[in-house]
C-alpha cells in the first residue's frame, strides 16, 4: 500500500522528538482521527535552523512528519511557508489516496509552528 | 529467515488440505449442474446433499430442507433481514439488532430503514455483552426480527442468545443469529436454542471462501431476495457452487469431530497471549469479555498509539493481525464496535485484534510477546499523547 520511501520514513523517522524552548510549536489533527502532529521549529536569522516532530497515528502521519522536517531544514520562513501537502507526498513518492486528507498534515504543523513562532515574536516587540 | 507468523484468521483461513482434496474433483471431472436429469446431474445433486447433511449435523438443525447454501456469510445475512422483514410486513415493520453486528447486518437494516422501516439498534455493555432490559424494551408485537451475532468476530463476546430468543419469542419476533465467527469454535444447536434463522461462512470453518448456508426452521416465513431458476427451493437462484458446497461440507465433517479438543487448544493460546501483552506492556488493556469469548479471539488496546502503525511495525517482523483503526478501513470511522463498547475514538483506533488458527503454536504466540513491548516502545516515543513516565 505504501512506496518504499514512505516506510523507509516510518521505520527510521528523521528529527523525532520535541524541542526544548521551541521559538514555535504547530500541533495539528486531532487524536479522534486517529491523527496527531506537533511540529517544533527553532528559528535562527529568519532560518529554519532546527525542527522536530511528534506524532501519533498511522504510517503515513509518521511519514510525512519525518519527510517535512528534512524538507523545511535550513530553509527561510517564506520557503518553509510556501512547502505544500503535494510537496510532501511527491516526496515520499505519493500516498495512497484515502490518505493524502487524512493523514497528510505535515505541511499544515509546520506552517501552524511559523504562524506561532511569528506571532511570539510579534508580541515581544 | 524470518518468522511469519499469521494472527488474522477473522480476516481469512487456509482452506484445509482434506477439504482442498475433496472439492478438486468438482471443477474439473465431477462438473455436473445438480438441476439435470442425467447422470452428471444425480452426480452432482448427491454431493450436494451429502454437503447439506454435513452443515445440518453440524448447527443441530432437524431436516435437510432447513439448510440453503448462499454466497457466504453477507449474503445469508442480507437474506435473513431483508426475506424476513419484506415477508412478515402484514405482522409488522420492526426489526431489532445490536449496536456491534457485522455490517453485513447493519446496512441491509439501515437499507430497510430508507424503506420505511423500523429498526432499533439496542446497546451493549462494556464487554460487548447485548444489554437484555433495554432488548426486552425495544421489542415490540410489530417487532418481526430479532437479529443478534451469537458471538462478535471483533472483540469476541459471546452473547446470551437463549434468553435472547426467549425475549424475541414471547412478542412473535423471530431470532436471527449471524453465527458466522461462532460456529466451528463452540457447540450450537439450532433447536436447544430456539434459533429461527442462522448464517454460517464457509471460510470461517476452513472450508473455501464465496460460500456459506443458512439455517432456516421450518415454517419461518421468507422470502427470497435474489430471483431467477428457483434453486434452492426458490429461496435462492443461481447455479449452485458445487465445489463450495463440497468444500464446505467437508469443512463441517471436520469442523464437527476437532472442534471440541481444537477450541480448548485455542483457549489457552488466546489466554497465554492476552496474559503476555496486558502484563508486560504498560498501559496496555483487553477489549471484549474476559471470560464469555471466542477462543481464538484476543483484542488488546495500547494507549497513546495508532492501530496502523503497530500493524506495520509488526508486519515487518513477520507478524500479521488486523486493527480497529480508521486508518485500516474503507471509512475513515474507527471500528463502531469498539465505539459502542464505550472506547474513546483514540482508544479504538489504538487497539489490535488477533485471531487465532489451527496453524498456530505457543511459539507463535511467545513470539508476538516477545516482540510486542519493543514496538509499543519506539511507537510511544514518536507519540506527542505519551506520558512522560511512560517514556523511561
């Protein structure tokens, strides 16, 4: 059911974990779904310079979450912003398509974390 | 090489090697159509009469009239509603059945209901175990089905279907039993036990799939939802599937004469497993009945992870069960069993069903525990709903 890439991702997930004093944390889905996605983002010079993830659900949820912190890695705010759920997917070399609505968060925790990470610095100012 | 170990025989069975032998003849040399007159014909009609015989033996019912061989277990539950409901409308138009029936209960009842019947859906406890008041509330003197699973292929609870019969009778309702993840696994009898109607998969015996009966006492009033030559004593058309009908006559021969040393085999495996799971992972509970369940039924819930990924992450080991996740169904629903048990929608969709077969040893089973707690593990640290006291 999955590509190759997909469950390569599953069983050796990239960047897993929480990030202390994250500068911004999206956490998106909903455990009823049977998905959940917290993605934790440290920004250097409007840079990307740290990410990492945690997620409960299925192959894919796990999946996408460890191929968006690899493609957002080192990239500016507005590069990280622009990365979509068909990025994602056509990363891991497509998904099946019952999957790509619900399991396909990835892109939304990792601009739901910059959203934060602008609005906190927004409030600091 | 690496172990593969089957846990998903709710799912699908090998078909028995003597059962496998004893169709083989009908596809190729024995090809007769039981409706002809000549001797290919006889042939094949008295193959299908001993195939009968076999499943009336093997469900206690009393003649070989009250046996009607289907496509399977949907279709002798699709039968058994919609034949019974359309052919009792001058008593009424009430069906009762259970909230955690199989869907091929549940949708031809929700299909009746665009029709303009009644059907009411009454609760289970939270073993799964069908709640009798309420059953005995909802029936009614227009109520003309009572269809209940004698035991739930899910989370394994067997329910109390005498009393439920004897509810179903006092109002002039018939019983309908999907015994479909039941038979083969414990004693049942047909007339002991008041059934009026009964559906039985062949696969689920061993025998091979797109076949299945039901029992149907004599002088229950149905009628037939698929019409054409009148096979089956008009109940149900359609050129019979001999080399099923052999197969799954075997299946019960079988079935009949291992169950009872089988089934107590089973048991002890679904109690070592159960017992390996619960007490060496955290967290970690059994979904269904403790005691009144399917022998080869298990049904373990992990908190704080996600059905699929433990099927995958056990796939790679070589171990197959299935899941009451969303993630692994057509839906996007987790399983409505496990909902109307009373689990949280993250409580449903972390659990996992193992369901044990002939095949299996206690190699097998130490195997899952084995690997199990190492998975739940790694699983529960990708998780963001983990307790921190539970990631050490």
């Amino acid at each position: 059911m999955y590509t190759d890439k997909v469950m390569e991702h599953f069983r050796n997930p990239r960047n897993m974990g929480e990030i202390p004093n994250a500068d911004g944390v999206g956490t998106v889905g909903n455990p009823v779904c049977g998905d959940l996605m917290s993605i934790y983002i440290k920004v250097k010079d409007n840079r990307l310079e740290d990410i990492k993830f945690k997620t409960f659900g299925c192959g894919a949820a796990i999946a996408t979450s460890s191929m968006i912190t690899e493609l957002a890695k080192g990239k500016t705010l507005e590069e990280a912003m622009k990365i979509s759920r068909g990025d994602v997917a056509d990363s891991l070399g497509g998904l099946p398509p019952i999957k790509m609505h619900c399991s396909n968060l990835a892109a939304d925790g990792l601009h739901a974390a910059i959203q934060d990470y602008l609005k906190k610095k927004g409030a600091n100012k | 090489m690496m172990r593969r170990v089957y846990l998903d025989h709710a799912a699908g069975k090998p078909v028995d090697q003597r059962v496998l032998e004893a169709l083989n003849l009908f596809f190729s040399e024995r090809y007769g159509n039981p409706s002809s007159l000549h001797t290919w014909g006889n042939d094949a009609r008295k193959a299908m009469e001993d195939a009968r015989a076999k499943i009336v033996s093997l469900v206690g019912a009393k003649r070989a009239e009250e046996v009607f061989f289907t496509s399977g277990g949907t279709e002798s539950n699709n039968l058994a509603i919609k034949g019974v409901a359309y052919r009792n409308r001058d008593k009424g138009n009430h069906i009762v059945t259970t909230a955690i029936e199989h869907m091929s209960v549940i949708n031809p009842c929700k299909a009746l209901m665009k029709e303009g019947l009644d059907v009411t859906f009454v609760p289970v406890d939270k073993y799964g175990t069908v709640d009798l008041s309420s059953l005995e509330k909802a029936v009614t003197d227009k109520t003309t089905l009572v269809s209940v699973m004698y035991a739930n292929g899910e989370i394994g609870t067997i329910q109390p279907i005498r009393e439920i019969g004897d509810i179903a009778h006092r109002k002039r309702a018939l019983l309908h039993v999907d015994a479909v993840a039941a038979v083969g696994q414990m004693p049942i009898d047909v007339e002991r036990e008041n059934i009026d109607l009964m559906s039985v998969s062949s696969n689920d015996i061993y025998g091979p799939r797109g076949v299945g009966a039901l029992y149907v006492k004599t002088g229950t009033r149905i009628q037939p939802i698929i019409q054409g030559g009148g096979q089956e004593r008009g109940l149900r058309s359609g050129t019979e599937n001999i080399p099923g009908i052999v197969g799954m006559g075997k299946a019960a021969e079988i079935t009949q004469a291992e169950m009872k040393t089988e089934s107590r085999r089973l048991a002890l495996l679904r109690d070592r497993l159960i017992k390996g799971l619960t007490e060496n992972i955290p967290s970690s509970f059994l979904n269904g009945h403790p005691t009144q369940r399917l022998p080869d039924n298990a049904n373990v819930r992990f908190s704080y992870i996600e059905g699929e990924s433990l099927i995958l992450s056990l796939d790679m080991l070589g171990v197959a069960c299935s899941s009451g996740s969303a993630c692994t169904s057509k839906t996007l629903e987790p399983s409505h069993v496990l909902l109307a048990i009373g689990l949280r929608h993250e409580e449903a969709h972390g659990s996992l069903l193992f369901t044990l077969g002939k095949q299996n040893t206690e190699e097998d089973v130490d195997y899952l525990v084995n690997a199990m707690p190492d998975i739940v593990k790694r699983l529960r640290a990708i998780s963001p709903l983990t307790p921190k006291e539970l990631l050490t």
